[in-house]
C-alpha cells in the first residue's frame, strides 16, 4: 500500500486519519469563499470552528501556534498597520486593524498543522527539513489566498501599489511584501525551532506539533 499523508512504515498515524484531513480541506475552502456573504462575521465563525476541529478532531495543540502567531501579527502590524486602510468599514484596536491581527494567526496555525502532515509524510524530520517544507506550502498558499480573497471575497485596500508580481492582490509597499513574506518563516523558525524544542524538554504534555507524536520513555 502506497503511503499517504497520515501512514509510513515506522509511526503509528496521528488522529484525524486521512479521510477527515480532506473532508476537513474541503471544508476551509467552502467557508473561505463563504466570507463572500460577509467577510468579518463569516471569518469569526470560520476562525472558532477551525480551531475547535483542530483540538477536537486532530488533537492538534493550538494554544502556542496561535498566540506564537497573534505576537508575529501584533509586532508586524505595530509599524505597518496604518497601511491597512480597506475599501470597506474595518474594525480597529487603537491603529491597529482586527482583521490582519486575527487573520495571521488563523493562517499560521493551519500552516503549521498542514506543512507538518506534508512533512511527516515525506519523511522529513530535521528541524531545518520541517521549516523548509513549511515555508514551501506559505509562500504559494499566502498569494493564493490573497489572489482569491480580492479576486472573490471582495477584501480589498485602498491602494495605489501594484499587485504582487502582476497579480491584482497584495497591492502593499515592496518592504511591506518582504516583511509579509518574511512573517511566515519567523513563525515556522520560532515554532519548529524553539518551542517544539522546549516543549520536549520541559516534558509538556502533548503531540509534537510539525510531525510524529513524541513517544515518551518510561524507565523501569
């Protein structure tokens, strides 16, 4: 039997199994176009049912990816969010607009959770490895999402930028594109990097977050 995103030969498959990871993949592109109805409620809506299938379904850990991603977002938008100005009314904190700042860490944990099933399944397991692989499925999946979100969605800013390599979407200042580009592999550094590192020297409980659950020795 030919592998899949959920077997290999030496680790028992994470929960979930495959048939819910593609019924869980169809499902995020539908609510994606959904926020066509109505981009702020339709994006809560999908955010919390998103993050309540990954604890419930997959087991997946999404307390540290997410606020791991939210600190990314708030630092990030702290010197550009003034250049976030939408063609439509957008919800504030202070000048820092909500929906980027919930946004990243919404994309970054489902990064996270899919790059580390596609890593797994591939067989990469160094750090350097999982970070490649993860930054691999960003890039592409970030113009996606941008492409489809102004192209369908209607989210769109007022601006007189250029699209992204003459694509009609992220239409943002060139050190802006750089810092956007760079935010997902400061979150996959910092993630895969540092934390999952700390996680199983601290011994905290929970799967490894970018592969194979950690299998705990129990001495005699």
């Amino acid at each position: 039997m030919l592998p899949t995103p959920d077997t290999d030969a030496t680790t028992p498959p994470p929960p979930g199994g495959a048939r819910a990871a593609w019924l869980f993949a169809a499902g995020l592109i539908v609510a994606f176009l959904s926020w066509r109805i109505s981009p702020g409620p339709m994006f809560l809506a999908t955010t919390l049912a998103t993050l309540v299938v990954l604890r419930r379904v997959f087991a997946f850990p999404v307390a540290a990816p997410y606020l791991t991603a939210l600190a990314v977002a708030g630092a990030y938008l702290h010197f550009w969010g003034e250049t976030y100005n939408y063609a439509h009314p957008s919800l504030h904190f202070g000048k820092v607009p909500l929906f980027p700042l919930l946004a990243w860490p919404y994309g970054l944990t489902l990064l996270l959770f899919w790059s580390g099933r596609l890593a797994r399944w591939l067989g990469v397991t160094s750090t350097a490895g999982r970070i490649a692989v993860g930054y691999a499925v960003f890039a592409p999946s970030l113009v996606a999402v941008e492409w489809v979100g102004y192209q369908f969605c209607d989210i769109r800013l007022s601006s007189h930028h250029a699209g992204f390599l003459g694509l009609d979407c992220i239409h943002i200042p060139p050190a802006m594109t750089a810092v956007y580009f760079a935010n997902g592999l400061v979150f996959l550094v910092v993630m895969i990097g540092v934390v999952e590192p700390l996680r199983v020297r601290l011994r905290w409980p929970g799967r490894r977050l970018t592969a194979e659950p950690v299998r705990e020795e129990i001495e005699p």
